[in-house]
C-alpha cells in the first residue's frame, strides 16, 4: 500500500508531503489544480519517461520518493530479495517498507533508487506492475483494440495456463525452426551428397593404405631393374671366383709372399693386410651369390604394380593431395558421407519432435481456451449486470470467443472481441462499431473496476475514469469504486461530487499564485471541510444551506451503504 509521497520542485509544485491510507482516497479541486500531478509523480516512480520540463521553473532538479507498505509474502517483496533490493524487507510478520526515490535534473538526465541503492528505469518498471494499477480517463479506448480485449479477458484467467501457452509456443517454435534448418541444410547439401558418393566410390576402388604408396614405389625400381641387378650382381661374383679372379690371384701373391717374408720382416704387415681383404672378398661374393638368388624378374608383377602405381597417382591429381595422402583423405570424406546420411534419420527425429511439440501446444491452448470461455461467460454477465446500472437499460455484453485450430501463438488460438448489444431487442455487434463515446466510456469503466477486482496490486489508481457521466450512473460509479476500496488501497481523480463522496476519504488540490509563481498544494480535509467540498462540487464557488445539507445526505448515505457485492474475490478459471 502507498504510504506517502514526498515531491520538490516538480512542475507547480515546489514542496509537496502527502500521507494516504487504506480504503478510497478521493482527490478533488477546481479544473487545472493540478489533480492529475500527483498522479504523474507516481508514474515517474514507476518508471515512466521524463524529461526536463517536469522540473519546476528555476530548479536545478525535480526530487521525488514514495513509500509502500506491504506484507512479508507480498510478489513485491519477493521480486526485492530476487535482486538483493530487500534492505528493509524482512521475512518476519510486520509490514516491510519500499521506498522509491527519482531524481530529474533541469538538463532531462534521470537517476533512480529503490532503497537507497541504484536502479535502472527497468527495474522500476518491473516492482511497480506489483505496486500500483493505474488506469487513465481514456483507458476505455484501448478496449477498442482486440489485444487489449484479450489481455483484459486474460486477467480472469489462472497466469499458470498463461505462461504454460506461452512456454509451448517458444518450444513448438524452436522445434519448427530446427527442423527447417535441417531441411534446408539437406536441400543444400543434396550435390555435395552426390559427389561424395561419387568421390569416396572412386578412390574406395583403390582401397588406399597408409604407407603403401612407398613401398610399391620401391618394389616398382626393383622390378623394373631387376635384370639389370642381377647382371651386375653375377658379373661382380665371376670377376671375385673365377679361376682366373681376383681371389686366385690373391692366392698367388700371397704364395710368393710368404716365402719372400721368411727373408724380410717388413713384408708381414702386407701379408696380412692382403689376408685380410681376401676374407672380405670372399664374403662380398658369398653375399652376392645370394642377392642373386633372390632377384625376382617378374613382369607380370611389374604390370600390378605399375598399373596402382598410375591409379595412385592420377586420383592424387585430380584431388590435388599427394599421392601418400590418398588414405586419409578417403577417410575424411567416408565420416563427412555418414554425417550427411545421417541427415534423415535427424529429420525423421526432428519432425517426431515437432509433432510432440504441437500436441502439447495444442492441450495447452486447449486448456486456456476452456477457461477463457468460463471467465467470458462471468464477464458477460457482470458487465451487463454494470450496463443496467450505468444507465444502458436493457443492454448487454458478450465476449465473443472464436478459436482457430489451424493459428498459433503465444496467446492461444483464440480470437476475442467484446460484442455490445447498447439497445434493449437488437443483436450484439463488435463494440468499436456500435458504441457511442458516452457508451465506451461507461463499459470500459465497468471493464477497468472488474478487472481492477482481479489485480494482485494493492494500490488502484483512477485518473477522472468517470468523465462523460453524472447523476445516478456517476454515484454508482463512485459505488463501485468505494467497493473496490474494502478491498484495496483505491485513489481517485474526479471533479463529481457523486464519487467523491463515496470516498473513505478525501484530499484537496488548491493551485495558488503569488509573486509570479503559481504552486500546487494537497490537504486533507476533516469531515467539516469535506462538507464544503463535496457542497462546492455540486453547486460551484456560492456554497447555499441547501447544497451543504445535500452534502452532508450524500456523505452520511455513502458511509451506510454496503459494499458492491460484484466486487467479491472471485476465484480463476
């Protein structure tokens, strides 16, 4: 509940401290007072736009706060400790206290505090839709357009099968997304798929393996050359064992040696040094009688090889790699091959998913669909019920509810349109079509009390809602705020003495100029002064015995009267 409001230098007020309580707070006062003033203050609390024209002219700067008061379990309280605002809301059973501080300097700059700490305009934006409800004199006209038709029709409706709608369409549209995606990835892919399978069939015909291509490289010189080695090999053999070789001549000069050493010590190191190189030419032949014996030639072996030698080396040609390369390059291609294979069976999983995705979307829309036409069906009757009072006679409502199967989206699938029927035997039509200003204005109002009867704030605001009416209409207008009032903290601009009578209690907007200045002020009024007041609503500046002991009937008879029973809390769908 707003508590009090404190305002400096804020358009024509310079030094303002307004305290408020429980129940309807009427406030009144001549036109251009400034009525609506404390009501701008409030929304700048809340987070509304600001600019420099809002400072009093010759300030540096507009300061304003606002203190509530609310309940431990309050969603407001809750929201605080989510974002370590709750320096003085506590868990224990008294009330805990807001307070909002906004400060507007003269160059339109804006600084905002909840608690002492400093906020963003957003943070404000999101405590003040569980503080205060505010809803301005032309707000009727909104219910002209069908999504505030739908958000009003909403408001009787259990959030939970709200967000549940909500929650399902975000996940039925992420399903659809993702399997478009994937089809559009497959339509792109779809020739890359058919020159892989090509590719991969290709060089799989050669079956490459790693280090192959080095080996057969080597069997190929070997194979080709083959004659040419084995010549040699038995060439070098003969020229070492021949009777005539180089070992027989050795032989020989180590023959003739020997005896000459007898004579000649010198001649042992020679001797066995020629010893020694006939061992080595001994096994130099040995070792190529047998490399001969192993030389293959084998034409028909240097044929294979020499054809995979070609395929080898053309397929690494025409893929640019080279030709040792071949293997991992098969490989790589196989893996992107079944990826892209595995598009299908993916698909087929994605649109199961969609379809799962669809099913739950629709058992939600369902759902809400049921409950909207229980709470229609209560409007219905509940604001035909307020047409009877506010003067229709013989009028009806009927929310109109068409649900379309084949539509999605995050509101459901149904389209609502409020249906007016203004005359007593003549068919409902769409209310932008048949109701006249004076009409919209009287259903809209009977619209914003109910759904006002619905709200989790604790503070409602009405901001001269009841402009356009008078007489009976206006006292059961000021009826229906009044009730709200049992239940909530209630504050109301009006200019009738109907309504404002009805108040729990009342405030005086007085403009005054001095010195050049002109400067707003807001009092309480004892029940003396509301007399006058309520006396000067309803027979202007000249105040008669007559008009003060109306007042006084109209006071006396608010304060008897029981609550309107319509405003009872009614559960949701």
């Amino acid at each position: 509940m707003l508590r009090h409001i404190t305002v400096r230098d804020f358009a024509i007020i310079d030094n303002l401290e307004v305290e408020l309580g429980p129940g309807m707070t009427a406030l009144t006062g001549e036109t251009g007072a400034g009525k609506s003033i404390l009501i701008d203050v409030i929304g700048l609390l809340l987070g509304d736009r600001a600019d420099a024209a809002s400072v009093r002219a010759g300030a540096d700067q507009a300061d304003l706060s606002a203190g509530f008061e609310l309940s431990p379990d309050h969603p407001a309280a809750a929201w605080l400790r989510e974002q370590a605002l709750a320096d003085n809301v506590g868990d224990d059973e008294d009330a805990s206290a807001i307070l909002l501080r906004r400060v507007i300097t003269a160059q339109g700059k804006s600084r905002a505090w909840i608690n002492g700490s400093p906020v963003t305009m957003a943070q404000l934006k999101d405590l003040g839709q569980w503080l205060v409800d505010i809803h301005g004199q032309h707000a009727h006209q909104q219910f002209l357009q069908r999504h505030a038709q739908r958000a009003l029709l909403d408001g009787f409706v259990d959030p939970g099968l709200l967000g549940r709608v909500a929650g399902a369409h975000g996940t039925l549209r992420a399903a659809g997304e993702r399997l478009e995606s994937a089809r559009a990835r497959l339509a792109s892919a779809s020739d890359r798929l058919d020159l892989l399978r090509f590719q991969t069939a290709e060089i799989a015909e050669l079956a490459p393996i790693a280090g192959e291509y080095a080996e057969i490289a080597t069997e190929q010189t070997l194979l080709a050359h083959a004659s040419e080695v084995l010549m040699a090999l038995q060439d070098a053999h003969d020229t070492i064992d021949a009777d005539t070789g180089l070992d027989h001549g050795i032989g020989q000069a180590l023959s003739g040696l020997q005896d000459a050493a007898r004579h000649d010590q010198r001649i042992h190191p020679i001797l066995e040094l020629l010893e020694s190189a006939r061992i080595q030419m001994q096994e130099a032949s040995d070792e190529l009688r047998r490399m001969a014996d192993h030389v293959e030639i084998n034409p028909q072996r240097l044929d294979e090889v020499d054809a995979r030698i070609s395929l080898y080396l053309r397929l690494a040609r025409k893929h640019r790699v080279e030709p040792d390369e071949l293997a991992d390059l098969l490989r790589r291609m196989e893996e992107e091959l079944e990826a892209l294979d595995a598009g299908d069976a993916a698909l087929d999983a994605l649109e199961r998913e969609l379809a799962a995705a669809r099913t739950a979307y629709d058992e939600a829309a369902a759902a809400l669909t049921r409950a909207r036409g229980k709470a229609a069906k209560r409007l219905d009757t509940a604001v035909t019920k307020a047409m009877q009072e506010l003067g229709m006679p013989g009028g009806r409502f009927h929310i109109g509810l068409e649900t379309r199967p084949d539509e999605t989206g995050p509101h459901g699938q149904d389209r609502i349109e409020f249906m007016v029927a203004a005359n007593p035997g003549t068919a409902t039509q769409p209310l932008a079509r048949v109701a006249s200003g004076g009409e919209l204005s009287r259903i809209g109002l009977a619209l914003q009390v109910l759904a006002s009867a619905e709200q989790a704030v604790d503070t409602l605001i009405f901001d001269e809602v009841d402009s356009g009416i008078s007489g009976a209409v206006a006292e059961v207008v000021g009826w229906k705020l009044r009730g709200l009032g049992e239940r909530y903290q209630v504050l109301c601009v009006t200019h009738l003495p109907q309504v404002a009578a009805q108040a729990h209690q009342q405030m005086q907007v007085t403009k005054h100029r001095a010195r050049n200045q002109t400067r707003t002020e807001i009092s309480a009024l004892d029940a003396g002064a509301r007399v006058e007041a309520i006396a000067r609503l309803l027979g202007g500046v000249a105040m008669t015995e007559r008009s003060l002991a109306h007042a006084r009937e109209m006071l006396e008879s608010a304060s008897d009267r029981n609550p309107d029973p319509d405003l009872a809390t009614a559960d949701r769908s």
